[in-house]
C-alpha cells in the first residue's frame, strides 16, 4: 500500500495566511501595490507556467496518436462526435444516460495491465501497447462492442483495433464531514445551494486585482452550483450535506467559474474560484490518521498526467486514497442530474490502487496530485462511475480560471 505523503508541514505548521497581505472577500479593489513593495517572484512568472504545461499535454497526446496509428484516431474522433451528440439529445429531451441510448459512454488511449490482457476486457491488445479504452454502461461481449462501434463508425479497422472496454456505470459529477478553521485542502466545503464537495487547493490570481485574492479551489457544481449561481454567493466549510449554514460557516463568496456547456458542446474543465478570508483557510491540504488529522503541502509546478502515473487525493468522503491513470485523452458524457448531460474532452482516468477505490460522491473538487516525491499537481477531480475516476487537467483548470497554485 502506498505512504502517506509527508512534509515539514504535516500535523502542525503555520496556518495563517495574514501576512501575505491578501484582500478581505468584498473589500476595495486596488492595483496590487507599487513594483517596489513586491518581491521578484510576484513580478514574474515562473517556468513551467500553465500555458506550458497545456503544450506539454497536448504534445503528449500526439506522440499517443501517432504510437496508435490513424485508423485508431479516427475511430476515437468518430465516437467522440458520437457522444457529444448524445449529450445534447439527452440535454434537450431532460433524459439521463441510459442503455436505450448506448451503452458506450467514453472513449480514451490507454494500455492494459498482465490481468487485464488475461480477462475479457481486452482484445487485439500486447503487454505494453496502447489501446482504445472504451468506457460503457454495462459489461458486453467484444462482438456486441464492436457492433456499437461499427454503429458509429463503420467497419474501419475493428477486427484488428486494439480494444480495451472499461464498464463504468452511468458516470455522476461527484457532488455530495467536520468543519476547522483555518480550512484545509481535501475538506467538505460547497454553495449553499448544493449538498457537498471537497476543496482542492488555494490558488491566486495572475493578473491585479485578483493577484491579491486568496482562492478556494473546487468544482464549478460544487462551488457555483452548476452555472446555477451568482457571484458573490456564499461558500460554507462544510457543505450544507454536512451541516454548514451560511452565514455562520461561510469562508468564501464566489469569485469566478468557468460555465459548463450542457448543449453537446465540448467542455474541457469543471472549476470554480472562491474568494476566501486568509484567516478561514490554510495553504496545507489534510487527511485522517485515526482521529488526528494530519496536514501536508503539494507542490507548485502542475505536471501532465501520463498512463500508470501512480497519483493521490484527499476528499470530503473517502479520504487519502492512491490510484492509478489507466488513460489520458479521455472523452466522456457526464450526468449532472436533472436531465443535464455535458460532453469533455481531454480529461484522465483512474483507478485506485486498492479495492477501496479511488473516489466516491462527495469527492468532487479534490486536488489530484503525483504520489512521489514533490507531488506535483496533476489534475482537479470532478466525476466518476464503477470504480473509475475521471479528473480535469489542472493545467487547464489554471489556464481558465487565470491563476496559479498557492501553497
């Protein structure tokens, strides 16, 4: 079983955010102060910013496509259309994922372990050769698989495509213990409108005035509700599942979120921004050792997911948990109840290291990092289904929020 993670930082530290001179949630704007009250690492931006890492993803999938050969990337390219369709239908007509429809629900590169090559789950497939990872409702014969396929994209290359299928259930946005001050990562938190998710991390802004905002990470459906919300709303620690009201136990109002596209259009992140007061949030994220908790940092430079990269998070329900990306490039339909399905695209999957799993309801929101040493932020959690995770890049969850990790 994989180590705790550790820091100088763990079961103690520092908390308090004050003395970096950071905003009050509503106070005056101001230009960020003059250059000379700065310090160098506020006037510059560090290498391996989030622009580079999106080039430094995208250039990773590409040496995928080009390893898998074009019949495999068109064959993907056509189910993608597919299930961006689907989404749309299923929007339009306030209906939820369902066999009736297909039972393919997302589509990813990927490579099989020594078990898996000897199940049913893989077919035309080498120890160490990248596949076509397909995502469905329910397990199903690879002649009734390559039926499905053959629905979407005709014959191309399926008798001999390398073939992985994943069988994940109908795939939720995770949205539903204690409250601490100062709040820490991995910890219930949510609108006050939604049941509960997780905070994932602190971050800044990039550019004045927000440079001189302290955030709280999280999902858009567990921060703004979904789009359904306003700027300004309250963020309780912990969620209102968990017991948090507002105004009592609010440590944030929300300050920005990227809005998720429930017309069949492609969606690459689900993130929301909170702007907290210092004094009610820390920098550390934690997890439970026994009863006590226990409080670590991660590191500030974002890193690319990659095929059986070993990753953690710490979360609102299931707590420290390892995994495993299984697949990178990951196109999936995702139910956000209420007759609301959104398509994404370029997302990570993973399953956990123990049959515990990975993630369950409640997680949404959590900081995904690498499970080595540094543990570099690798994506931002946001949905998942029979054992299978599903995670936003959080190079571009920075991007599109335009901020930068704070830790």
């Amino acid at each position: 079983m994989a180590r705790k993670p550790t820091s100088s930082s763990a079961g103690s530290g520092d908390p308090s955010s004050q003395d970096e001179g950071f905003e009050q949630p509503g106070s005056a704007q101001d230009s960020g102060g003059s250059a000379g009250e700065r310090s160098n690492s506020d006037e510059f931006e560090s290498p391996g910013g989030s622009e580079l890492g999106n080039e430094e993803a995208s250039q990773e999938v590409a040496e995928i496509e080009a390893e898998a050969g074009s019949d495999l990337t068109a064959l993907k390219s056509e189910i993608e259309k597919q299930l961006a369709g689907e989404a749309a239908a299923a929007t339009e007509a306030a209906a939820v994922q369902s066999l009736e429809n297909s039972n393919i629900v997302g589509v990813g590169y990927g490579s099989a372990d020594a078990a898996m090559l000897s199940s049913d789950a893989c077919r035309n497939l080498a120890p160490g050769e990248t596949g076509l990872v397909v995502f469905t409702i329910e397990q199903t014969s690879h002649d009734e698989l390559s039926g499905q396929i053959a629905s979407i994209a005709g014959t191309r290359a399926l008798s001999s495509a390398p073939i992985i299928q994943v069988p994940v259930g109908v795939v939720d946005a995770y949205s539903h213990r204690m409250r601490m001050r100062p709040a820490p990562g991995g910890i219930s938190v949510g609108h006050f409108r939604i049941t509960a998710g997780t905070l994932g991390c602190l971050v800044r802004g990039n550019t004045a005035p927000r440079d001189r905002r302290l955030m709280v990470l999280s999902n858009n459906h567990v921060l703004a509700n979904s789009n359904d919300a306003r700027l300004g709303d309250c963020i309780s620690q912990p969620g209102n599942f968990d017991g948090g009201r507002c105004p009592a136990d609010q440590i944030a109002i929300l300050e920005s979120f990227v809005r998720i596209n429930f017309a069949g259009g492609i969606n690459y992140v689900d993130c929301a921004t909170g702007w907290a007061w210092p004094d009610r949030v820390r920098r550390e994220l934690m997890y439970l050792s026994g009863s006590t908790p226990r409080f670590f940092r991660v590191g500030a430079i974002p890193k690319p997911p990659a095929v059986g990269m070993v990753v953690g998070k710490t979360g609102r329900t299931t707590q420290l948990k390892a995994g495993r990306v299984t697949a990178v490039g990951v196109s999936v339909n995702v139910n956000f109840g209420g007759g609301r399905v959104a398509h994404f695209r370029d997302q990570m999957a993973i399953v956990g290291t123990t049959s515990a799993g990975f993630s369950a309801g409640g997680d949404s929101g959590s900081l995904i990092w690498e499970w080595r040493t540094g543990l570099a932020p690798v994506g931002l959690l946001f949905a998942g289904g029979g054992g299978t995770t599903f995670g936003n890049r959080i190079t571009r969850v920075l991007s599109a929020l335009n901020v930068r990790m704070y830790n």
